[in-house]
C-alpha cells in the first residue's frame, strides 16, 4: 500500500493496522507504526475480518479514517501445492 498527503511523500509515511473478525470489532488492537507498506498474517480461522489501515506522516499526523477492507475467508478453499 502506498500513499501521500498533501505535504509528504509516500516514502515518508509510516503505516499501522489492524485485522479484527466483523464480529468482535474494537477501537484497540492497532499494530505499531512501520515504514514498510508490507503486510504478512498467518492462517486466521475462516470467518468474515475487517482489515484497516491507517498512515503516520513525519510530523505524527495519524490518517483520521482509516482504509477499510472487509474479507470473506468462510467460503475460501485452501489447496496445498
């Protein structure tokens, strides 16, 4: 994921998330700030998730609203190659 505001490069933006089920959702739970826009989980339970994403600038400016994704992982198919 890479992203800018109106006064910083995407290179300077540090990024937090949170992976929570659709039905446990918390205000908590944030992972800490990280410059790389990478993500990695392990194998959640198949059950529906809200993903959100949310940017630091170099001042400390947090995004307000965060990105938002919901996934589906209760009907996915696991098939080991």
């Amino acid at each position: 994921m890479a992203g800018n505001d109106s006064c910083f490069e995407s290179e300077t933006l540090e990024f937090s998330y949170r992976l929570t089920p659709l039905n446990q959702y918390t205000e908590e739970n944030w992972s800490p700030f990280q410059a790389k826009p990478l993500l990695s989980l392990s194998a959640p339970e198949r059950e529906r998730y809200r993903l959100e994403v949310r940017a630091k600038d170099e001042s400390g400016n947090i995004q307000p609203d965060p990105t938002v994704f919901d996934i589906d992982l209760s009907e996915l198919i696991f098939q080991n190659q």
